[in-house]
C-alpha cells in the first residue's frame, strides 16, 4: 500500500473502514451510524462475510475466528447456496470482530501485526486471546478499552 493510500485509509473512520470491508460500500459523510444499525439488522451478505475471513488466512486458528464470528464456515456456504443473509445476531458478531480488527491495524499499524495480536494472548486482557473475548459485548468492551489504552501508550 503506497503512503498515499494509506493516508487516504486513515483519514476514514473505524466505523466507515469497517462498512467498506464488510459490505463494500463507502459511507458518506451524511450517513449515520443508524445507517449502519439498519445494514446489520437486515443481516450482512453471506459472500462478503466469507471474502473477509479468506482475507484472513493469516489467522491461525480457525475455531477461534469461527467462534469469534459466530458462525461454522459449513454454515456460512450453506448460506450462500440460499442466497441468504446472515440473522442480525450473526452480523453483529462479524461487526464487532471486523471493527476490533479494522482498530487494532490502527495501533499496530498494518494487518498482519493486527492479526497477530488478535491471536496471542495479551498482559492487558488477563492472558485471553482478543479473538475469544471479543464473542460477548462486555469482552468486546474489554479489548476496545484495551486498545484505546495502547494506541494512547497505556499499558496499565
């Protein structure tokens, strides 16, 4: 990714990296996060969630992720094969992962980074893997406090 490219990512909101990478589709300005509210309750399309997680081959363990997005990949293409959405409940979980995801590249500065430390343990979260805590709301309040405290330089 050129500095140039990068810049212009950085200038988008978690929020708007978060929707384009799920859905696609870039927020404008004039949308709210109601919009967005409205985009998970009709339930995110079965093709862009399995085009995320393959862009996430780095991820190591899969039962993790699988857990994380609530989700058996089984099921997933068993979705697609009916042109089905996912529930609201199921697209809330892939949000939440997608834009913890979106925020720890913020942090670390690139994917893979990001990745890596959706995977490891951390000091921070008590030895949990964000990727298993982010399933519930509160775990997924955890890891975000955490992440701020990070990008902030606090470590306590």
């Amino acid at each position: 990714m050129s500095a140039a490219e990068s810049y212009a990512q950085h200038e988008l909101s978690i929020r708007e990296r978060t929707l384009e990478r799920l859905t696609g589709k870039r927020m404008s300005q004039a949308q709210s996060d109601f919009e967005i509210l409205e985009v998970i309750e009709k339930g995110l399309s079965s093709q862009k969630i399995i085009d995320f997680v393959k862009s996430l081959s780095l991820l190591h363990d899969q039962k993790a992720l699988i857990k994380a997005i609530g989700l058996s990949e089984r099921a997933l293409y068993r979705r697609i094969k009916k042109s089905e959405p996912l529930t609201a409940d199921q697209s809330s979980r892939v949000w939440r992962f997608a834009e913890i995801l979106t925020k720890a590249e913020d942090v670390f500065g690139d994917s893979v980074e990001a990745v890596r430390w959706m995977s490891t343990p951390a000091l921070g979260l008590e030895g949990h893997k964000p990727i298993n805590l982010i399933t519930t709301q509160v775990g997924y309040e955890l890891v975000n406090e955490f992440l701020n405290r990070l990008d902030y330089g606090v470590y306590i």
